[in-house]
C-alpha cells in the first residue's frame, strides 16, 4: 500500500511576532527539517515524503536541503490552510492509497508514531481515517483514504479536513502528547524547550 507524507509548512506564522517558527532551531536544526527527517525516518516501505511551502519558501526549501523530499510550493498559503491540503493532494501520483497531513510545527511527533499511525491504516485496509490522540483527545497527524481525495479538493479557508471526518469510519492511535502540541508562539517554544531540557 502506497503512503505520501505531506509536512504543512506554508503557514506566515503570524503569531510568533515577526520569527518563522519553522525556520527555529529545535534540538540543533531547523523546525521543518525536524518534522520532515521525522517523516522519512518512519521506516515504512513505499512512503513518499512531500512537504508543502509558502511562506519563505526559498528559505524553507534551503532549510530542507539533502533530504529526500519533494518541495510543492502552495501560492494561495495566505488563504489558509486548505489550500496546502489540496497543494500536497494536488502532487500525488495516481496510484497513492493514502495521506497522511503532518503539521511541520508538531516537534514531539517521532517517526515511530508516524510508523503507527500508518501500520493501523494499513491493517484498515486503506478504507478509513486513522488519528493520532492524546488521552482521548483528537490530535494530529492523521491518514486520510484515497476515496477522500476528492472531498480534500474542496476544501476552503483555515480550516483542516477534520469537518469532513463524521463521513468516514475513524481509527484512532494514542500516540502521546505530541499529538496534541504545536508550537504556535513564542511562549509555546519556551515552554517546549523548558519541557526537554
């Protein structure tokens, strides 16, 4: 079964007062290179790796040099989110079975959650949505089934592909707190790094 990762990271970053998080230093290198190595590094056969840019997108791009990702770079990110999830649909190859959207600003989410989320899909048979959860709390990354793509391509504004998930049948997998953290601001970076030292 054939999986495409696509890393989120178009976004202005308009709450973090002028900084690109995504270009902030987490653990010795840039956000985004993080939450795309955690991509790669989820050790599944067949996945594919794409990272949606925007925002600085000369920048991002130079931050993610030397890993084996494709850049699709989304001109409309100022309208929100949506127009990265259809960008990354957008991008993938006819015989895709499923998307995962991964939020590039969601550092505590390893590859190893990314491998289980994925296991669950597969063990689904690709027919549902699977969603990483926090104590009971929906969280993300999730995998969206390819008979959602169309839907995604729908989608409008800043909001994600959660409105159409009572739809399908959902799978979740608790994954731990990184499901549910995302660092949005500056006071989210000093927490996070108060949290890991």
């Amino acid at each position: 079964m054939k999986i495409a990762i696509a890393v989120l990271a178009a976004g202005s970053s308009s709450r973090m007062r002028g900084v690109s998080k995504l270009l902030k230093s987490v653990d010795g290198e840039p956000l985004v290179r993080r939450s795309a190595r955690q991509a790669l590094s989820s050790g599944c056969d067949d996945v594919t790796v794409v990272v949606v840019t925007g925002h600085r997108c000369e920048a991002v791009s130079e931050a993610l040099e030397g890993l084996p990702v494709r850049i699709v770079e989304n001109p409309h990110y100022t309208t929100g989110i949506a127009s990265s999830i259809r960008a990354a649909v957008a991008s993938l190859e006819p015989d895709v079975d499923g998307l995962m959207i991964h939020l590039a600003d969601m550092p505590g989410v390893t590859g190893h959650n990314l491998a289980e989320l994925i296991k669950t899909f597969v063990g689904g048979r690709g027919d549902c949505i699977v969603q990483a959860t926090h104590g009971g709390q929906a969280g993300n990354p999730a995998v969206l089934p390819k008979s959602m793509f169309e839907a995604l391509k729908e989608l409008e504004g800043d909001t994600g592909a959660r409105r159409l998930f009572r739809d399908w049948q959902v799978l979740t997998v608790e994954i731990g707190p990184g499901a549910l953290l995302d660092l949005d601001t500056p006071e989210a970076f000093e927490s996070y790094f108060a949290e890991t030292r």
